[in-house]
C-alpha cells in the first residue's frame, strides 16, 4: 500500500453536519460565521436539508437526522460519560475556521453568550478559541497565515 499514490486533485468540498433541528443549527452558523443559504436541491427525500456556503468555496450541509440512524448525536449525549468541557475540545474532532479578525470573532461569541476555550501556538503568533455548535459538534476558530501555494509552513 506504501508505493501506491494519495488521490490526486482533492480539494475540500463540503462538511456535512446532521441535527435535529435544521433551522437552529442554519440560524447558528448563519449568524457566528456568517453562511448563506445556497440552492438545495429537493431530490433528498422526506428530510430537511439545507445547504449553506460560505465565500469563496465552503459548504456545509446541514442534514435532519435519521431517527431510526445508531450513529452517535453528540457529544453531549453518547456516551453517558462524554466530555462536555470545551477546553478538551483541542485534542478532539471539530472543524476549524480561519478567521481575518480573531478580536472581533472572540467579541461575537461573547456577545451570543458562547462558551469557548483560547490557547496560542507559534509563541504566541497564533491564537486559537474553541468551542461547540447547538449539537455538540466541536469547532475552532484562529488567526493563521493565508495559506499560499508556496507555504513553506504549514499552521494547524
């Protein structure tokens, strides 16, 4: 498996999350990361989708959940002893967002009452705050370098 090749040309696409409330978690990432509604198309079934982009080329489906689904709700539910406590959230799943004003991000989440977490890396050149959507699922937000195609540093 070593000498085969990675997949070539892959780029990021969408992230998918499922939830039992579409229009709160639309509302909740419509108003903290300002996401648009998009074109849905109706062919999904007896569900709600909703998906929502964010220039230039981010998507994120948001998908009602399966009721008769075993895959875990969140963090908050499964299991019964799940960590809830947002400054573990660096070591555990979550997406991540890079923002052009940290300050101002940070004064939006204390402005919708959003618990979260700050760390720093890079001696303090880049700044970190994590923190959960409506659901549980984990999300970080930070000040990193546009990335450019000649990075000679990768920020993670």
């Amino acid at each position: 498996m070593a000498d085969v090749l990675p997949l070539q040309g892959v780029h990021l696409h969408h992230v998918a999350r499922e939830t039992s409330d579409v229009n709160r978690m639309v509302e909740f990432y419509q108003q903290v990361f300002g996401f648009k509604k998009m074109e849905t198309p109706q062919s999904f079934g007896d569900f709600n989708v909703t998906w929502l982009h964010l220039p230039p080329i981010y998507s994120l489906h948001v998908v009602e959940r399966d009721p008769n689904s075993r895959l875990p709700e969140s963090p908050f539910v499964v299991p019964s002893d799940a960590n809830a406590d947002v400054s573990a959230l660096w070591r555990g799943p979550h997406l991540s967002f890079r923002v052009s004003d940290y300050d101002a991000a940070i004064n939006t989440l204390k402005a919708k009452n959003i618990k979260y977490f700050e760390k720093t890396q890079q001696e303090g050149k880049v700044k970190q705050c994590f923190f959960f959507d409506p659901d549980g699922n984990g999300l970080e937000i930070g000040n990193w370098p546009v990335p450019t195609e000649d990075s000679s540093q990768v920020y993670c």
